[in-house]
C-alpha cells in the first residue's frame, strides 16, 4: 500500500537545529505531519540499554527503536529528527534534510545547553568532519538527500519553505488518479 503523506528524516550534528526546522515544518505544511524527536522517544519509552555517564546519553536498543517507529511509518506524514539517520532503513525515507551549520555556532549552542565539554568537542569535531552527512550518503540514494546551512533566522525560514515546496511536489507526484 502507497502512503498517503512522507517520511522525511531531519538530520544532523547536535546544534544544527533539527527539533526548531521540524516543528517549524510541521506547523507550515500543506498535510498533516508527526515530528518524532527520536532521542527524547527513546527515553520516554526507555528503548535504550544503558545510560553512559561518560558522555551524557543514552545506549539506544536500535532493534526495539526500529520495531517501535515501524507502524508508524508505514503509514507516512512523519518526521524523524535525530543527529544520525543511518539506523533507519533505506526504504522508510522519502527526504533526507541534512542540516549543517559553522562549527563554531555548534559549539556556542551545546554550550548553552549545558552540555559536557567532552561531548561538546566530539560533536564539534564531528561537524567539521561532515560525519552525519556522509552516514547519509552512504545509506541512501544522492537524490533524495538535500544538504542545507542552518545558521541564521533566515536559514531557517528559507529551509522550511523549501520542504514546504517539496511536500506540495511530493504529493502531487503520489495522488492517485480516482
């Protein structure tokens, strides 16, 4: 059965404004669409192993993670929003949104967080070395991965706009003809 609205997964280094595009994206599109933030879903429904001290986070259980998300995607009009993407399989994604944004501003904005400085340096590193971009290309095809800068209101706006236009197309390549 073809779904009737997309999945699109938002990613990207911790920082780059995943959540605010997503729920931004919600709140603009032309179709209804849930924004799972991924990490606070695997906390709210503990599907994780352990708890890692060191660096702050979570061991997600990536089997009972994609067990969960699996119904729910298989009906579509969904955002999955989490700073890696390679875990979801090739088949659920419609759009891969890479943001990416100066990794000087990442640093500003972990630290405004709170987060531990050993966290703040890996994710800063890992910005800097287009970590998450290239997981995306090596677990899905070029064409529907689409890199955008997220560093200012107007980036923001811009991007949003953007996916708004690609739903509209997306829809209209999918309607069924009655």
């Amino acid at each position: 059965m073809a779904r009737l609205a997309p999945v699109i997964i938002i990613t990207g280094t911790p920082g780059t404004g995943k959540s605010t595009h997503a729920q931004m994206l919600v709140d603009e599109s032309p179709i209804p669409l849930k924004h799972i933030n991924v990490g606070e879903w695997v906390k709210e429904k503990e599907l994780y192993e352990e708890f890692d001290r060191e660096w702050q986070s979570y061991t997600v259980d990536e089997d009972k993670l994609l067990d969960e998300l699996e119904p729910l995607v298989s009906d579509g009009g969904i955002i999955l929003d989490w700073h890696t993407c390679e875990v979801f399989p090739e088949r659920w994604a419609d759009l891969v949104i890479v943001l990416r944004c100066d990794h000087s501003k990442v640093w500003e904005r972990l630290e405004k967080r709170g987060y531990p400085l050993k966290k703040i340096q890996e994710n800063n590193e890992a910005e800097i070395m287009q970590v998450v971009l290239d997981e995306a290309r090596a677990s899905y095809p070029a064409e529907i991965i689409v890199e955008l800068g997220s560093e200012t209101t107007e980036d923001l706006e811009a991007n949003v706009a953007r996916m708004v236009e690609w739903i509209v197309s997306w829809k209209r390549n999918h309607e069924t003809v009655v």
